[in-house]
C-alpha cells in the first residue's frame, strides 16, 4: 500500500482543488463519470496501438478518482449513492483498460501472444475479485482494508507498463500474480476474523450454558441425611 505520508500529501491537495471546483455548477457524480469516460479513452487507445497516449490519459483519470470524493467532502454531497455509482465505474474502468491491453496484444502479435492474452484476462480476474471480495466482506460487517496490490497500486503498475511498452507483458504478469494473491490475503484475513467471532460465540454460549445448569444441593460430610445429631 501507498505511505500513509504519500496519502496525506494527496488528500492535502485534492481538498484544495476541490475547493476551487466547488465554486463552479460541477456534482461529484458527474466527476465519477467523467473519470470513467477518461478511462474508456485510455483503453481505446491502447487497443488501437497507442500505448503512451493510453498512459497519460490513464494517469489523468487516477485525479477524477481523486476528486470525486474530495468534491463530494467539500460540497457536503457525501450520499451512499454516490460510493455505490464510484465502485460501479471503477469496475468498468478497469475492465475497459484489460481489454484495451488484450486488443493490443491481439492486433500486435509477437512472441507468447497467447500467453500475453491470458496474462491480462488473469490480471483482471484478480483485479476484480479484490474488489468484490472486500465489498462482500463489508456487507457481512467484517473489515477488509489488506491486501498487497489495492486498486492504485494496480493503476500505478499499469500506467507504468504502457508508459514503456517492453515492460507492459511483464507488468500484466506482474498484476496476473500479485492481484490474485491480494485476493487471497482479503480472503484470508476475513477468515481469521470469522473463526475469531466463532469462537467468541462459542466460549459466550459456554458461557450461559454453564450459568444456567442447576448446582446440586450441598450435603454435611460427617453425617448422613435424617441421622441423629452425636
């Protein structure tokens, strides 16, 4: 995951822009959208073979992911349809740019095309699967924040592969990997907090079983019940 100082100094500067957008008739959905447009570009470019316009179009759309949030903060237009319709998008996004990749891959062979070709349907299973796994999670009331490669690092890698063309199969191999093991992490993780919340329930009903039993009545030990007293 990013630093936590990285995260700040974003955050710290996508107040101030949204501060300044606030001031014009701009809804945070509609920078979700826009974000989403922004990404189907980049996907279309790659596809047709223009991976460094891919790239800078790919890294613009990472600010409308940005802002949204930081908009939706400053105009207090924080709904939850408004995080529904984020994920949703992003969910698009990324698929749009895996099959960008793939038609790149496909209308460019080379060695391993296959191989390329599957690389990136892997990499966006994975892709997807992080996601859903912590949105699952949250809805069953567990908390699932872990993971290895969250959707910036996966951003981050990608803008970097199509920014340097030679390194784009090794970097969906990279992604094919480390998302699905992120996948994995989350899964894992929401294990251990089951088996902690079974276990808890287990011991709490041990609990209340042993504190409803009847205790037997006591006996005198030097005398047996009805006899005389010496």
């Amino acid at each position: 995951m990013f630093t936590s100082r990285f995260q700040a100094w974003v955050r710290r500067n996508a107040q101030r822009l949204a501060a300044a957008l606030a001031r014009l008739p701009v809804t945070p959905n509609q920078v979700t959208v826009a974000g989403m447009l922004f990404t189907f570009g980049a996907g279309a470019l790659a596809g047709f073979g223009y991976l460094l316009a891919a790239g800078i179009v790919l890294a613009l759309s990472g600010t409308f992911d940005i802002l949204d949030g930081a908009l939706a903060r400053a105009t207090k237009r924080s709904y939850p349809y408004g995080a529904f319709l984020d994920s949703t998008t992003d969910r698009y996004s990324e698929g749009a740019v895996y099959l960008g990749i793939a038609a790149y891959f496909l209308t460019h062979p080379g060695p391993h095309t296959d191989i390329k070709v599957l690389g990136t349907m892997f990499a966006l299973a994975g892709s997807y699967l992080v996601s859903y796994v912590r949105a699952r999670a949250q809805s069953l009331g567990f908390k699932c924040d872990v993971g290895l490669f969250a959707r910036p690092e996966r951003v981050v890698a990608i803008v970097v592969g199509l920014l340097f063309p030679p390194l784009l199969p090794w970097i969906v191999y990279l992604l094919a990997i480390l998302a699905n093991f992120t996948a994995v992490q989350r899964i894992h993780e929401v294990w251990k907090q089951g088996r902690a919340q079974r276990l808890a329930a287990e011991r709490e009903l041990a609990a209340s079983r042993s504190r409803a039993e009847p205790r037997s009545p006591s006996r005198d030990a030097s005398a047996a019940p009805g006899s005389p007293p010496a």
